[in-house]
C-alpha cells in the first residue's frame, strides 16, 4: 500500500489516524478525534472536526466542513460522532454534522453517496447507500433516508422525516412528511406524484412489479394511509410491495406525502 501524501500547509492536530495512501492536499485543517481510512483524499481546504471516520476512497473536494458541531442549541458539547463510509464523494461547501444526545448521538452516511456542492447533512441524520443530494439540497436533524434515494437541487427536508428506498424528490420542493420506497415527490410544497419510474428501471424491475407498485399507489390514493397499508398487508404480497406496506407500518406517528386528489 502506498503512503500518505501530506501537503505542507496542512495542519493535522496530534491523535488524528490517518491510513495508508491518503492524500491530504493543501489548507486542510484535521482535528484530533478524526479517522481516515486507507485512499482517503482532501482536495484542499477542508475542515474535519470532532469524532468523524471518514471510509476508504472517500474523495472531499475543497471548502466542505464535516463533522463540526450539530446545529442544535441543546447541544452542550456532549460525545458525539459522524460516520461517513465509503466510496463517498462529497463536493465543494458541503457540510455534514455530528449526532445529538437526543437522537442517538451518531449521524450516520452510507457507502457510494454523491453529495454535491452546498448540500447538508444536519444532526442525527441516518443515510443509506448510493444517496445523491444535488446542490444545495439541505437535510434537517434526525431524517432517514433508504437506499438509492436522490434529492433535488434546492429541496429541503424536514427534521424526523422518512425517505423510502429508491424514492426521487423533485428539485425546489419542500419535504414536510414520510415519502414512501419508489415514491416521486416534487412542487414547492411537495406532494406524492408518482413512481420514481425512471429509478425503478435503471435498477431493472421488472414490468410486474412496477405494476403492482402502481396499483398499491391507487389503493393508497382512495383513503387513509395506515389504514389501507393494514388491509393490504393482510393480502399475500412481497417484493416491493411488501416493502412499501412495511415502511407505512413502520415506526413512525408521521403523516404521509400523498397523492394529488383526482
């Protein structure tokens, strides 16, 4: 394995672990609890702070501060962590907080994730893989997103929402309740508008499934979330389907983003 190139200018407080073949380039400022795994690089002038790993071959591009403390005013410096894993790409002025004592105290991101210039991650927040947050889409404390999910440039999501697998939120559009797996949501007060079909094909489902995700969609348009969800789940129904029920019936008192009425 090769070694850390480290430029000059940098400044690395004692106690920071850095791995094999990291690339540290110049301005970048790493705090004493910071962790990088092996092939880490820092373009240039990027702040790591407080209890923060960083995952092998993660690539943070100049300006982004990560892991500095949560934007919460109960926070009173209590421990608190950031774990980032891998393969992420992370762009200019992006921002990424720690956890909160009142939400578990580790914000967690998952492996092969976009996160394009501006955006944010806020306290708490836990990301599955393969998550795309276009720029400056913003991410309050204590959200939960799938797999596969992808934000729109400029969108915001409250704090404590849900984020199904696979679902697609549409640019400018204010997220204020769960989103369903495979949902499309778009508008600036966001609304159910669909499947995210293009998401669904590009992972190669097939036209079946597709087909009863639409009719799961109907059914859910004509009442109550939660209500029909429990009808439905009583069928005989797996795959996506299975996993779109289980998600409404999850742990959560939050409403649903629904479709628009007919």
């Amino acid at each position: 394995m090769s070694e850390s190139r480290i430029h000059p200018t940098a400044v690395i407080e004692p106690g920071a672990e850095i791995g094999t073949g990291v690339e540290i380039g110049p301005f970048c400022v790493i705090g004493p609890q910071v962790r990088l795994a092996a092939g880490v690089v820092l373009k240039s002038h990027v702040v790591l702070a407080g209890e923060t790993s960083i995952g092998e071959g993660t690539t943070i591009f100049p300006f982004a501060s990560i892991g500095e403390v949560p934007q919460d005013l109960k926070f009173r410096g209590e421990r608190v962590q950031l774990e980032i894993g891998a393969r992420n790409r992370i762009r200019e002025y992006v921002t990424m907080n720690p956890g909160t004592e009142g939400g578990g105290g580790v914000t967690r991101v998952g492996d092969d994730g976009l996160f394009m210039a501006g955006s944010h991650v806020g306290h708490d927040c836990q990301l599955g893989d393969r998550v795309i947050l276009v720029n400056n889409a913003s991410l309050a404390g204590h959200c939960h997103l799938g797999d596969d999910v992808i934000i729109g440039g400029l969108s915001g999501v409250h704090q404590w929402v849900r984020i199904g697998r696979g679902a697609m939120i549409g640019a400018v559009t204010m997220v204020t309740a769960d989103v369903i797996p495979f949902g499309l949501v778009q508008g600036p007060r966001g609304h159910l508008d669909g499947l995210n079909l293009v998401g669904l094909k590009r992972r190669g489902t097939s036209r079946a499934e597709i087909a009863a995700l639409r009719k799961l969609l109907e059914a859910l348009g004509q009442g109550a979330f939660r209500d029909t969800a429990r009808s439905r789940a009583e069928a005989e129904v797996s795959g996506m389907e299975r996993e779109v029920l289980d998600f409404i019936l999850g742990p959560s008192d939050r409403s649903f983003l629904a479709p628009k009425p007919a």
